[in-house]
C-alpha cells in the first residue's frame, strides 16, 4: 500500500512540474498582407 501511494505521490509531483514547465511565448506578429489578384488590382487601379 505504501508503495502505491508514493507512486500517486510521485505522479502528483511530476503533473505540478509540468503544469509549471516553461510555455512558449505567444507570436504577436502581424499577418502577411494578402496579395491581390490581377483583376482586383485593375479593378481598384493599385
């Protein structure tokens, strides 16, 4: 029975470090432009 509950223990503990694990940095770059095609560019005369 001990040896169970250190291992619940144990997956405990390992579940909190990684809950708290480096996260990655959210990318706040804008967005490509999007290109036009041929028509709308004659059509809005860019």
């Amino acid at each position: 029975m001990k040896s169970a509950s250190r291992i619940v223990i144990l997956s405990l503990v390992a579940l909190g470090l990684a809950a708290c694990a480096t996260q990655q940095q959210p990318d706040y770059t804008p967005p490509a432009s999007k290109r036009l095609d041929a028509k709308t560019t004659l059509e809005n005369r860019r």
